[in-house]
C-alpha cells in the first residue's frame, strides 16, 4: 500500500514480509509455556483478503501456516485511520490445556539456530481496502536451563554392619545445589553379584526404580540404603558406591562409597542322630551326640537340656561328665555325653525324649536344639530281603515306564515280638523310582515273618537287558535299635520292546521293463534296545527279480539297528526292482514292502508296511552280443565271426538296423555282414526289424589275403540303432571288434619217392619227406603215415606205433625260406597184405596242411632165364660150401671189427647215409635183384635232434616235454647202435649164404667172376657198418665226405675188375689155408697202413669237419671248441664274441 495514514492495496497481491534470522537454538524443546509471536496490528481488508503468519521449518526449508492454509489476520480493524487508531493483539493458548493468552504461537519445530517467520499478504480481485499496519513485535519463548544452574550433592553416615544374609543398613542424605526444582534418582555399583541392595524413605516406604526424588533449589532429603551381604561373603568390609543423578541434566551426578561391615556367624549345629538310642532296662546307659561350630570364629557354648517325655525313675539328660560349656574352633566338632538310666521294670520299646540345647556366648540370640529318644530296648535278631518263593522263575522283567510290585520279608528271629522300621537306600537309584507304602513300620512276631511291598518303576529311557539298580533295604528294630542283616536283590531286567518303522523316502510310478527301478524306503528302531529286523516283499510276479540294498551291499540276512542313543537306529535301504525285459506294457503291479523284528512282537505293526503301485512302461531296447572283441589271424584265412541281435524290450522295434565301419581300408582285408539271406559290405546299413525278446543271428565274414603284411591291425566299430526311449533318447549300441594279423603260413611239402616205385616183399628202401617254410612263426608239424604197421616205416631213426613224427620248423625270413626233412626208411610188407601208404602232415593247431599217396606197390620178381643154378652144387658139397662161405665170413668180421675199434678212437662223426649208399652202388652187381640187400646195411644211428631248448621253448613246448623227448632220442640212439650192429653181422652172413646156394655148379676152368661177385657185399655191409658209427658220432656237425686215395681208388679197382684168385675158391670149396693166411696178412698191412695215414677216409678214417661258424675244415693244427648241447664243433677263435650256438642256438 502508500504510506500515511490513508492508503489502498491493489488486487491479487501476495507479498510478504519476512523477519532476520533469530537464533533460538536455546529453546526448550519441551516448554511448559508455548513459544509465542505477540505484536499489535490495525487496517483493514476486504472480503477474501488478510495475513498469514508463516514460519519457516529449519529440516525441509518449507513454511508453515499455523491455520493451516487460513489467514491469521482478515477482517477490518480500523476503516478509517484518519479519525484516531484502533489497535488489536491476536491471542492464542499458552500452553497445553491453557488459556487463551496475547500472542501467535510458534511452533516448537521451527526454532533452531537460524528462526525465520513472516506476515504473507494476500488480496483477491476486488474490494480492495487500506491494508494492515503491525507494531511492537515481541518474541517470547522458554530457555533451556545451562549446566551451571543444576547441581546436587550426597553424604552418608555410619558404616552398617550384618551377618550373612541380614541387611546392612546405611543414611544418605542428597540436597539440590542448583537454581532449579529437578528430580534424582539413586543407584548402586561395585557389589558382588549374590549381594541385594534397596532403597527405603525414612518413613519405611521403598523407592522403587521407577521413582524418582523431587527437590527443590536447595532442598534436602535423607533416605536408607539397606545392603544384604551374599551366602558366600567373607567377614570384614566390603565396599560399594551410591549414586544420586539428575533426571534433567543428566551430567549432574553425586555419589558416595558405602563400606559395610560383614560381621562373623556364630552357628552351632547338632549332627543328626538316630532316631532313637537305646539302653536294657535296668542299666545305665551313656551316650554322645555331636556339636559343631559352622560360625567364622571361635565360640564357646552353652549346653544345656529339658525334658520332653519323661518316666517316673527313668534318668535321661546331660551326664555329669560332660561340661557346661564347649569352646569350638571355626567347623571343629565335640562330642557331648548324654545318660541315662532306664529302671529293671521298664517295658521293651517304651521311649524318653529330651531336648538338648547349644547357645553362642558370643551371640546369645544364636542357638540350636536337637531333640534326642531314648528307648527301653530288647535283644533283636531278625533278617530282610527277597524271599526267593517270591521271585518268578525267569526273575521280574519290566518294561520301560512300567512299574513292578517287589515284596521283601522281615524275619524275627528273636525270642519275643519286635518292630521295624524298613527303608530302601536310594543312593544308586539312577532315574529308577522306588515307592515305598505309606506304612513303613511293621510288628513281627518271634519266629514269624512280615512282608512289605516295593514298587519299582522303570525309566522311559531304559534299554532292553538293562538290570535295575540293587536294591538294598534296611529295617532297624525300634525296640532295640538293631539293623535286620539285609540281602541286597538285583534281580529285576528290562524287556525288550520292538517297535520298528517304516517311511518312505521315494518310489517309482512307473518300472522299465529289462531295468533296474529303485525305491527308497527308511526304517527306524524306537525299541528300547538293538534290534534285528527282517525286510521282505510281497506281490511281486515270480517272474520278477529284486534285490535289497544297504549302502550299496545287498541284504542278506537281518537289518542291524541299534537303540537310538547309539545313533545307528536309522537305516536307507534300496528296493531294486527288475522286471523281465519282455513284461507286458501298462501292467499294473501291487506290491507291499514290511518291515518285522526276527524275535517277539511288534508294539505297533500300523507303521511297519507300505504299498505302492507301479506300472510297466512300453520299451523297445537293441542288444548286441558277442564272445570277444579281438581276432588274431594268420594271412591266407577266412574267418566267420557270429554276433546275436536282440530286442530286449515288450515291443517290436521296426527300426533295429546294424553296420559295419573300419578304421582303415586294408587291401587283401575284405568283409561281409549277413543277416536273414541279405549280405552288405562296409558302412552299409542293414535293417532288422525284431519282436520283443527275439534274438537273431548274424554272421560277418573276415578275409584276409595272403600278401597282407604281418602286423596289420584293424578296428571295426559295429553300430546298432534303435527306435528312440521313452524319454527320447537315442538307443544306439556300439562295440568294436580288433582284427590282428599276427602270422603268416606258407609251408610246401615233396616226397622222394618215384612214382610207381616197386619193391619186392620185405626190400627196404630210404625216401625223405621234404618241408620248406616261409612261415613267420615256429611251426610244429606231425608226419602221419597211414598204413605204417603195413609198409613197416622208419622215419628220423624213431619207431612210431602210431605213425607219427614230429618236426620243429622255426621261423624264417630267407627268401628261400626254411627247407628241413623226414628221412625215412620202409619195408616192402608181402604182395597179399599190403594197403595203401598215404602221407599227411598237420599243424599244432590241427590244421591239415598236406596229404600225399605215392605210387608204390610190392611184387614178387621172378628170376631171369640164364646164369646159374644152384643145381651145379651137389647135396653132398652144399654143406662144404657153406663151412667156406662162413670162415670167409668170420675173417673179414675180425680184420674189420679190429680195424673200426682203432679207428673210433680217433674220428667224431660219421658219412651220411646217403654219401654211404653211392660209395656202394659201383661194388653192386647190375642186376637189380641182387644190389638191393645193400639197403639193408644202410640203417643209420638216430641222429641228434636238430633243434636247441630254445627253439622248442618259442615253439611253446614245456620244460617237461623238452626233457622227455631228450630222453628218449637218447634212449631210441643207444638202441638203434646195439642193433644196428647185431643186424649188419646178421644180414652180412645171410645174404652170403644166400648167394652160395644161387650160384650154379661149373667146372674149375670156369672163370669164378660172376659167382664169386656176388659175395662182395658181405663186405660192404662192414663198411657200411663202420660209416654208421662215424655217422652217430659226427652226423650233422658239418662233416665233409673226404676223396678217395690213390691206393684206395686202386683197391676199389680190384675188386671191381677182378675175381678171386684160383687158389681163394679152391680153399673155399675144398678147404685150403692160404688164402686165409693171406688175406689176414693183406688185412693187417691195411690195418697198420690205416693208422700210419689218418687222413684215409673209405675205409674208417678220420672225416672232415666242418666249423659251425666259418663252415672252412677244422684242421688237426687248429684249436677246436665243442657246444655242450648239440656237440657241433668250431674254431676257437671263431666262437669268441658269439653268444649262442650257429647250430642249436643255445647260449654259450
């Protein structure tokens, strides 16, 4: 508006006028007078217009209107200024429940360190007035008392004094120091914590602490503060603060320290005595009961009695020795004597009674009295304890929480009546309980008996077996004061309660067929002691198979599970259900599970089953199976491998297929899989759709060509697919399938024999069977010869019975390969017995790998027309011409056998018998008839085995069979040299004789070659005798057959060319002597010529030996070295630096 005393506001003003900022951060936060804004005010404004009174809140800096959004001021106060001024003053409460009273109050909020108000102006669009003035503002509000102005003290006075549990009693007195009336309130610290504290007015009422003391500015108050010393306090003082605080100020604090005297006990204490003493009537009786000093010093006190019950002549009381007084340290201990005199005529159990008094001199208000019986008494014998009549055969057996009545007997054994009073001692009751009647005292009549009953109660806890406690009574004559001998009874056990549950943990809805489906059950023992329980099943099919388990074992007997204390009462175990693979879909199966204790019953059997059912899914699974997972092969095979395919589900499976796919493509390695008549290769699918729980066969063929190389190997992944599981997942089968190529076989075979061979019957003939291996390994191959016994065969110098021979070939990685051989010998068997002679060789494994039939028959020869007949001898000469042929026989077997004795000593080995055969065939006469018999001279001493340890042990042979055939090659050669020599002499002189009687009768003149020609065999079967000697000692050691000498080749000459002399036949047919003398002559020059040249080989000399390394001949000059195995001989030199033999191969 204008200034002056006229004036006029405009429309729709809204100004303010705002104060300076005030700082009330003093103010009373909580004043019993309001803050209040007092000031005059005069104007006027129209309808809609006025002042708002506003303060500013210091927390969001918004204003506050306290008329909530009003105007404060409105209205016309003065219309008309110019007349004289009219003044108003807005009254408002002072204070809560006040009066209205000058002045706008401010609210509490608003005052803070910077307080700001203002007068808000507010007009409308019309009736605009002259507005408003305001003078004499004034702020009022209540000021926060300071620190200085609060103040009070506290003093005590004397120290207080108490025993043990009495209060202490201490005087304080506070007094308000400050300007203010305040409230206080006491507290107290620093006392033990079984100490107690209190405050009391000094009228007697306690100061509770919730209430406070009123005071005003220099008031004083006095009140008690009383102080309990704990059970446990010691004697002297102890000390303990009070404290009087300001409620207002709560800075403002006084406080005093409290000593309190804890004063000494002095408490005499009886020690309990009997219930009654006892003493014969007519006698004196002195006894003593016991006093001690529980106080904390030393007393002295007074002992003194009075009568309770008393009869005439009876004298009971202090005795006369015991002194008046008992001065007793701190818990020490005095006897006091008490006597009495019972009169003769006093009746068995009548009683006196005293009490005997104990007083502190040092306290004479602390006292104690004990009250002492005295009974008339009698002589007692009496006996307690379980009458075993009363016991049942197999003892009480209680149950936990169950209780038992037990009877106990009291016998008086004594001449008269006596009573007793029974108790139980019930030291070692454990949680047992035993109760007692209400009447524990009982009259027995002599040699009678009473009887009271015991009951027993067992803990909930108690465990199956546990015994009870001993029991232990005890009756005490009241008349005599005598115990009853007692005999304790431990007899009572606890039973065995069963109480076993079962809860289920999971269980399946639905079971594969084919798998194993699990549900999970629990059971727990709340039995009173271990238990043994039995799991069983029920209303599965039969078809069916389930298992239970625990912790992964299978059950196989009762579950163990231990009372619940022992913490192994709670068991899992697994039902493993497994229908059969081809069960039928959706078949709805019951089954029932129960748990059971092996002995007794069980409390509760609601709790100990389950059922459930389960339904059969619809499955389709694919198996494959077959015997193993790795083939070793030989190259040049074929193998047929067979694998089963089944459906092991409840429905068909049309999608079943099957392949085959190798890791490699091996050339020469070709595969077939087939199935139902269909055949594929590699990586083809085949289909076999198959019904539930059929099985069907398939067959895949391997083969492997000759030319793939050894060690080849290949892995075939072999695949079956499925229709896909319940839960979509793929059934797919997968097995793998190792092909080894660990060997190969190539062996090739011949025979020596000529085709259509012919012999005579009973002619001897040698042939071999010959073997060449390219093999990779060591093959053992048998010669069977069929017909054997028939054609009488002879092979490697052994007899067989069964005709066979066994042969090592070892392998070989020559181009030539291995080449070894059977050398045999036959004998032609007669023209009308004879079979066939078929050959066959045979692996180790069986395998036949050769047969052969030559083409040999035997025949008779019939004899040529022409040359002479035995007719020319006449029966009168025959038997001269046999003495002849024999004498010659006998010299020549003599010359030689001298000869060959000489010789052996000196020579190792011995010529082939085939070397042997062509020295022969030149000294044989042409006709074939008559060469033959030389076969006979040529059998040959076995020859060692060919073969070391080594070799039969990588052919696989054992120890036990190496030895074996060792001993009998030994054996078999030992044999075969006896009887080689026995049957060269012997064939020797037959086959002379045989000749003899073939020679024709001619006249002297006759040119005696051709007769005479025949005889020389006899001599080579000698020959050829001592060759088979040097052949067993030098026989595949590397022997080379040495040439003839000139004097030898001469000799050779003669007897091929010429016949024998006149004079040799005319001794042989008419019996002279010097051709014998000569012969023996010319025998013995040979013999000294033999031995005078070593290097002579025809007729028995030394051979050549060959080194088993170098192969050079080992010479008389050289140093030789012999194997201990097979004997072969070498340099010295040569074997230095070797580890094995070159022959056997055995080590060095």
């Amino acid at each position: 508006g204008t200034s002056g005393t006229t004036s006029t506001h405009g429309s729709n003003w809204d100004t303010s006028m705002t104060s300076p900022s005030f700082d009330f951060s003093n103010a009373h936060q909580s004043p019993n007078t309001y803050a209040k804004l007092g000031f005059f005010y005069t104007g006027s404004g129209g309808t809609g217009d006025g002042v708002r009174m506003e303060f500013r809140d210091p927390m969001n800096g918004q204003w506050l209107n306290t008329v909530n959004n009003g105007l404060s001021l409105s209205g016309i106060v003065d219309g008309d200024l110019t007349d004289g001024t009219s003044w108003l003053i807005q009254n408002e409460l002072n204070r809560p429940g006040g009066t209205a009273e000058p002045g706008v109050v401010i609210p509490t909020s608003t005052l803070s360190s910077q307080t700001l108000f203002r007068f808000r102006f507010i007009s409308d669009g019309v009736n605009n007035e002259q507005g408003y003035w305001f003078e004499d503002i004034v702020l009022i509000y209540e000021e926060k008392a300071w620190p200085e102005e609060f103040g009070v003290t506290i003093s005590k006075g004397i120290d207080g004094h108490a025993r043990r549990g009495h209060w202490a009693e201490h005087i304080v007195t506070i007094q308000n120091v400050g300007n203010l009336t305040d409230q206080f309130t006491p507290s107290m610290t620093g006392l033990p914590s079984d100490w107690d504290y209190q405050f009391i007015h000094m009228t007697g009422s306690t100061i509770l602490p919730s209430m406070s003391l009123e005071l005003e500015a220099g008031e004083s108050i006095s009140y008690r503060v009383q102080i309990k010393p704990g059970p446990s306090a010691s004697t002297g003082t102890h000390a303990g603060t009070t404290t009087i605080t300001s409620d207002t100020h709560g800075a403002t604090s006084a406080s005093v320290v409290l000593n309190t005297v804890v004063d000494p006990e002095y408490i005499p204490v009886w020690v309990d005595v009997p219930h009654s003493i006892y003493c014969l009537p007519g006698s004196s009786c002195e006894f003593s009961i016991n006093l001690s000093n529980q106080g904390d010093g030393s007393d002295t006190f007074a002992i003194s009695s009075t009568p309770v019950v008393q009869w005439d002549n009876w004298s009971f009381g202090i005795s006369f020795n015991q002194p008046a007084t008992v001065t007793l340290s701190p818990l020490g201990t005095a006897e006091v004597l008490i006597a009495a005199d019972i009169p003769s005529e006093a009746l068995p159990g009548q009683t006196a009674s005293i009490d005997v008094v104990a007083t502190s001199q040092a306290d004479p208000a602390v006292s104690d009295i004990i009250r002492v019986n005295l009974t008339a008494s009698m002589v007692s014998d009496a006996s307690v304890g379980v009458n075993p009549s009363d016991v049942p055969v197999n003892g009480w057996w209680i149950e936990p929480g169950e209780s038992i009545d037990i009877p106990f007997t009291i016998w008086n054994n004594a001449t008269s009546q006596d009573s007793f009073s029974f108790s139980l001692d019930e030291t070692s009751m454990r949680s047992w309980n035993a109760t007692l009647p209400g009447m524990t005292t009982l009259v027995v009549r002599s040699g009678e008996t009473s009887r009271i009953i015991v009951t027993l109660t067992a803990p909930m806890t108690a465990q199956s077996g546990d015994p009870a406690p001993i029991l232990k009574p005890e009756a005490v004559s009241q008349i005599s004061g005598t115990s009853a001998v007692p005999t304790d009874y431990s007899g009572v056990r606890v039973k065995m309660l069963h109480e076993l549950v079962l809860r289920v943990i999971d269980t399946p809805q639905s079971v594969t067929p084919g798998q194993a489906n699990t549900a999970v059950f629990e059971i727990e023992n709340n039995g009173n002691g271990p238990e043994l329980a039995t799991v069983s099943v029920a209303g599965l099919p039969s078809t069916w198979q389930y298992v239970i388990e625990f912790e992964g074992i299978p059950l196989s007997g009762p579950v163990s599970l231990s009372p619940e204390y022992e913490g192994l009462d709670v068991k899992q175990f697994q039902l493993i259900i497994t229908p059969p693979g081809g069960e039928d879909a959706n078949l709805n199966i019951e089954l029932t599970i129960s748990v059971a204790p092996t002995e007794g019953s069980e409390l509760d059997d609601s709790d100990n089953s389950h059922t459930f059912e389960v339904l059969t899914e619809r499955i389709t699974r694919p198996m494959l199976t077959f015997d193993t997972t790795e083939i070793s092969s030989r190259t040049n095979s074929t193998h047929v491998f067979g694998m089963t395919l089944r459906n092991d589900g409840n429905a068909v499976d049309p999608a079943i297929r099957i392949r085959i796919v190798a890791d490699s493509m091996i050339p020469g390695i070709s595969t077939s899989l087939t199935f139902g008549g269909t055949s594929v290769g590699l990586v083809e699918w085949i289909d076999a759709p198959i019904p539930p729980q059929m099985d069907y066969d398939l067959v895949l063929v391997i083969g492997i060509a000759n030319d793939v190389p050894v060690g080849t190997q290949v892995t075939f992944t072999i695949t079956v697919e499925g229709t896909d599981d319940n839960d979509g997942n793929s059934q797919t089968v997968t097995r793998t399938l190792v092909l080894t190529v660990d060997s190969h076989r190539e062996v090739y075979f011949t025979h020596s024999i000529l085709d259509a061979s012919i012999l005579e019957p009973g002619q001897r003939s040698i042939f071999t069977v010959n073997v060449t291996s390219h093999s990779s390994f060591t093959e053992e191959l048998t010669l069977y010869v069929s017909g054997n016994d028939n054609w009488g065969v002879l092979c490697n110098s052994q007899e067989s019975g069964d005709g066979e021979w066994l042969i090592v070939v070892p392998s070989s990685n020559s181009p030539a390969g291995r080449v070894l051989q059977w050398d045999c010998e036959l004998t032609a068997p007669s023209v009308a017995g004879q079979v066939p002679l078929e050959f066959s060789i045979s692996s180790s494994d069986g395998t036949s790998l050769w047969y052969a039939q030559p083409s040999i028959s035997s025949e008779e020869v019939a004899p040529e027309q022409g040359g002479f007949s035995l007719s020319i001898v006449s029966g009168e000469q025959m038997p001269l011409l046999i003495a002849g042929i024999a004498l010659v026989f006998l010299i020549f077997v003599t010359v030689m056998v001298v000869a060959i004795n000489r010789k052996r000593r000196r020579i190792e080995n011995e010529y082939d018998d085939e070397d042997e055969e062509d020295e022969e065939g030149p000294v044989a006469t042409p006709q074939r008839q008559v060469a033959q018999p030389v076969h006979v001279a040529a059998t040959s001493q076995p020859e060692p085995s060919a073969f070391s340890d080594d070799q039969f042990r990588a052919a696989g042979w054992s120890e036990d069979k190496i030895t074996e055939y060792r001993r009998e090659a030994a054996l078999k050669a030992e044999e075969a040299t006896g009887a080689q020599q026995q049957a060269s002499a012997q064939a020797a002189y037959a086959h002379q004789v045989h000749q003899q009687q073939l020679v024709p009768h001619q006249p002297h003149h006759q040119q005696p070659v051709q007769p005479q020609q025949p005889q020389q065999p006899s001599v080579i079967p000698a020959a050829a005798q001592e060759q088979t000697g040097l052949s067993a000692a030098f026989g595949s050691l590397g022997v080379t057959p040495g040439a003839q000498t000139d004097e030898q080749e001469a000799q050779s000459s003669d007897a091929d060319g010429t016949g024998m002399d006149p004079g040799a036949a005319s001794a042989i047919l008419g019996g002279g002597t010097t051709p014998e003398e000569e012969s023996v002559t010319e025998t013995e020059e040979e013999a000294d010529i033999s031995e005078d040249s070593p290097s002579s080989t025809q007729s028995g000399a030394l051979p050549q030996v060959n080194c088993s390394f170098c192969d050079s001949t080992l010479a008389k000059t050289d140093q030789w070295a012999e194997c201990e195995s097979c004997g072969a001989y070498c340099h010295e030199q040569c074997k230095s630096g070797q580890q094995v033999c070159a022959r056997c191969g055995t080590r060095l």
